[in-house]
C-alpha cells in the first residue's frame, strides 16, 4: 500500500481520460482541473469488496469536499451498471465506464492479481491522489478496503498541509 502502480509514477502528470459517467456525460481529467482528484480503480459493481469501498468513499464525500477534493470510481462496468449501483448504494460521487479499459492501463491498474489461490487477468484495486494541477500526488495499489478511505483523507490532509 502506498506504492506508485507501474503504470503511474508519484510526481508524474496524470495520465488523461475520457469515460462515460454515471450521469450519462463524458467526463475527462480536466474537468476536476483546480480540485484534488481522489481516483479509484475497483473490479466489479455488486461485489461485497467493491460496495464496501464505494460506501466507504460515500460517507467521505463530503469531508473530501471541504478539503477541496472530489472522488471518481472507475471500473470496466458499463454506465448503465453504474447508474443501477449508484441509485442502489445512493452514492454521492461519480462513477466512470472503462469498457475498453484504455484508462485502467494508462494507470496500470489492469493486470495479473491472485484470486483465491489462482491467477487471473483483471483490475488492481488501486486509488490515486492527484493535485489540483494535475500531478499524481500519492498512489495506493491492491488496495485492502478496511480502513482505506482514512488512509486517503489523511494523504490529502498532508498534500494540502504541505502547499502552503
């Protein structure tokens, strides 16, 4: 944990995107432009792990808000999955369709992980902290859901801390 992914290195500009959202819009790197980007990377909506961590970072949204900050989820889930977990869970962030996954290996996110014993082909859950100029700031990758989303409204607290 806290470890830059091989796709991303801390310090680097984020890698660009433009995915659907949840709201049916595209939305793009540029459009968190002036805000601290917390983008997290989870396998599968309706899974325990990942509604977990979607609840987890739910509850945090607002906290995230007033220290300046905003969340996106990014799965290979469709917007119209999506839009069902959100209204589920009433999530109150959005949630980006990687179909095409250009973005999960921009990130290198996507690759070879350990599922109950066996190797398989899929999403690291992994989380990035990106600045408002667009700078990765810290980088999380196989991510453990408990205790996480502390561990990243910590990280900003001290990225914010050490702007001044």
């Amino acid at each position: 944990m806290g470890q830059a992914n091989a796709g991303v290195e801390v310090g680097a500009k984020a890698p660009k995107f433009d995915l659907e959202s949840d709201a049916g819009k595209r939305t793009t790197l540029g459009d968190f432009a002036g805000k601290w980007l917390v983008l997290y990377f989870y396998p599968k909506d309706n899974t325990p792990g990942c509604t977990r961590e979607a609840i987890d970072f739910s509850k945090a949204a607002l906290q995230l808000e007033k220290l300046g900050g905003a969340v996106a989820g990014v799965s290979k889930d469709s917007a119209k999955t999506h839009c069902g977990f959100r209204d589920k869970l009433g999530l109150k962030f959005r949630l980006l369709a990687d179909e095409t996954l250009a973005a999960h290996k921009a990130y290198g996110v996507w690759g070879i992980k350990n599922m109950y014993g066996r190797k398989v082909e899929g999403t690291i859950r992994s989380t990035f902290l990106i600045s408002p100029g667009g700078k990765v700031v810290r980088a999380w990758s196989g991510v453990k859901v408990d205790g996480h989303v502390d561990a990243v409204l910590e990280a900003l607290r001290e990225a914010k801390a050490g702007e001044g």
